[in-house]
C-alpha cells in the first residue's frame, strides 16, 4: 500500500466514524419525532380555542345572511381529508364559488377561488397551529384566509365547492362580517374589550396595547368581525362541526397552554 492510498484510507475511516456518530446521535430522535406526527391523536392535545366550523354540503351550496348590508367579508377555510393522506407532499387542491347577493336577491358579484392547502403532517412540522377534530376520523389541511369584497352593500352569500381533489372529505368553513367603523367612538370600544381579547387584537403589532397611539387604535376599530351562522338546518342544510386548535408548542410540554 502506498503512502496516499494509506492517507486516502485513513481519511475515509474517519469519515465513516463521524457519519456514524452524527447517524447515532440524531437518527433515534427525528424517527421519534416522524412517530409522534403520525401517531398524533386529538386526544393527546392541550386545546388553546375551539371554535364552529361549518361544511359544505357537497355538491350543494351553503349560504349565510349578513346583520346588516356589508362590503367585505371574511372567510376562513380548509380542507378535512382521509387519514391515508395525511401526509400527501403535494397537498390538496380545491375550489370555492362564492356568490354575494343584494337585498333582493340580485347578484352583486360572483368569484371562482382556487386554494391549495398543505397536508395535515406538513401543518404540524411546519410549527403552526394545529386544528383538529375530536371525535371525527378526518384530519386538518392548512387553513387559508380569504377577504371577499362586494361591488355594493351585500345582504348575503352563498358558497359552494368545485373541482375538489381527491382525498378531500370535505370543505369547512367559518365567516365573519366586518362591523361599521365607528370612528371616535372605536378608542371607547377598544377600552372595553377584555385584558385577553385586547391582546388577541394587537397580536401583530410591535408594540403592547397599552402603548398603542390613538391612531392605531382608531385603525383597530376599523379591523373588528363578527361572525356569521350558517342559514338553514344543521343536518340538511349544512353540517356544524366543532374545530379544536392548539399550537406546536403546547403539544412539546408548554405548561401554559390549557389543559386537554
């Protein structure tokens, strides 16, 4: 054996030691870690908020009726699929057809959304908030945020889904209105909101509530939602669902996080 090949072999047994080592040290905890994803169930989940879901009826359409005339709603929503697909790398694909409707009935505007949403196990490893259901077989995708303008004051909005993929059980969703702005009068409102619903509201801003300038709480009063129940009967018109959330964090042994 020569002198370099001597070298050469020498360089490769160390580096076949050190891939060894790295191999021993962190292969037994990322196939904990791809275990636990997969072995995740409702029950072992410390729930920050729940919350009514309602899906969609199929191939039929499910509509909801404003408090008072509106120009921009939102809409939360996401796709329930089969456990065998929880961790699809491509996601799913789906869309929604939302029409918004007048106080006679009339259209106002009509929108086709096409939405791709990440797989269930994707959510989790991504370190986002996890939602889930309790008692029901299916599993979360990613959930999207969906703000629907009206060219007028709309009084309603229907919904329906088209051109689902495969794997999908179903299409939930939650909507909201948007409260008139109130001018002044939002700094009063503000102020009167809980200690937790105060920091819920702020949560993006840099700053605590509590130093917030009057303009920014003005712009606050304007980003105010109620939200809006389905129309009809639970069973024939749509089906309310229960929509239990938690993050990453509370799972990991976060001792603040609520109880199961």
């Amino acid at each position: 054996m020569t002198l370099s090949m001597l070298a050469k072999s020498l360089v490769f047994a160390v580096l076949l030691a050190s891939s060894a080592l790295v191999g021993r040290e962190y292969a037994a905890p990322l196939a904990t870690y791809i275990t636990d994803v997969q072995a995740f169930s409702a029950r072992d989940a410390r729930i920050s908020k729940r919350s009514i879901a309602y899906r969609v009826p199929g191939e039929d359409t499910i509509s909801f009726t404003f408090s008072q005339p509106t120009l921009l709603t939102k809409v939360l929503v996401h796709p329930s699929v089969k456990p065998e697909v929880r961790a699809l790398k491509e996601g799913f694909v789906y869309g929604l057809r939302v029409r918004m409707l007048g106080a006679s009935g009339e259209e106002l505007a009509s929108y086709d959304i096409f939405l791709q949403a990440d797989s269930p196990d994707e959510v989790f490893t991504s370190g986002q908030r996890w939602r889930f259901f309790r008692t029901r077989p299916e599993l979360v995708g990613e959930q999207d945020h969906l703000l629907i303008e009206s060219p007028s004051p709309a009084t309603q909005m229907e919904i329906s889904t088209i051109e689902t993929a495969p794997g999908i059980i179903g299409v939930d969703l939650r909507v909201f209105e948007q409260l008139p702005f109130i001018g002044s009068q939002s700094i009063a409102a503000f102020r009167r909101l809980s200690e937790p619903s105060r920091v819920l509201l702020t949560e993006p801003n840099a700053f605590p509530a509590d130093m917030l300038s009057r303009e920014e709480i003005l712009f606050l009063g304007r980003n105010q939602w109620r939200s809006v129940g389905a129309n009809g009967l639970d069973g024939r018109d749509y089906e309310s669902l229960v929509l239990y959330e938690a993050s990453r964090t509370g799972l990991e042994g976060d001792e603040s996080a609520g109880a199961p």
